[in-house]
C-alpha cells in the first residue's frame, strides 16, 4: 500500500516522464538498434534517442531534459540540407584555421623556435584529421 509521501512523488509529469524515457525510448531504441546505417536528420534522431534512454536509465534527469529539448528542435528544425550547409561551413573554417597555422609555422620555422614548429604541425594534423571527418560525414549526405 503507498503512502501519502508516495502519492507526492508520483506526480501526472513525473510518470509521464519517466513513461516516455523507459517505455517510449526504449521502444524506439530497439526498433532501430544501430544508428550507423541512417543518415542525416534521421541518424541525428536516433543517436539522441539513444541518449536519452541511456539518460533515463542512470536516472540523469537534467541531461534527460536538456535532450528532450535537443530531441524536439531537431524534429521540428533539422533538414539534410540544413545539415549540409552547417557541414560546409565548418569544413570552409576548419580549412582557414588550416592556412593560418600553416602561416605561423612559416613563422615559427624562420625564427628556429622547434617548440612552436611541433605545436602548429601537430595543430595542423589535427585540423587536417578533423576536415576529413567533416568531408566524409558531407559525401555520406550526397
């Protein structure tokens, strides 16, 4: 038999909450047990969807909101060529931070300070690492 403190924590929002993180998400993260064949919106989806059912079974209820609000944006806003121009954009600014360190490693190499040699090479790399991400995540969108 419940108590009336257990009347107090089982209010209407919170089984509604609960409801949809274990029941709803659940449902739907076993109907689509890999996000890795989607694409787009839909894979954007689905890996939110999965985020929050991981959420909800740790019992992490900020991250629970903050991802239902994500979840619904992304359903109310995401388009794939939305997606395609937010991927440009960052290829194109990954690609100038490029030039840039490419310039003060000129610097760095003419003024014989190795440190700074090895800092702007491997930033380099890194971003270099990061534009072929983008371009592949870009071309699965194609």
């Amino acid at each position: 038999m419940m108590t009336k403190t257990s009347y107090k924590l089982l209010t209407v929002p919170t089984i509604t909450i609960v409801g949809l993180l274990f029941f709803g998400g659940s449902i739907s993260a076993l109907a689509s047990p890999s996000c890795e064949k989607m694409k787009g919106c839909d894979k954007k989806i689905c890996e939110l969807e999965k985020k929050l059912v991981i959420a909800g079974n740790q019992d992490n209820k900020p991250k629970a909101t903050r991802l239902t609000k994500a979840l619904e944006k992304v359903k109310e806003h995401c388009t794939n060529d939305g997606l395609k121009d937010e991927l440009i954009e960052d290829i194109a600014k990954a690609k100038a931070e490029v030039t840039e360190y490419e310039a003060d490693l000129n610097k760095a190499v003419k003024q014989k300070k190795s440190d700074k040699v090895f800092k702007y090479k491997a930033k380099i790399k890194d971003k270099k690492r990061k534009i072929k991400q983008l371009e592949k995540k870009l071309s699965i969108l194609n």
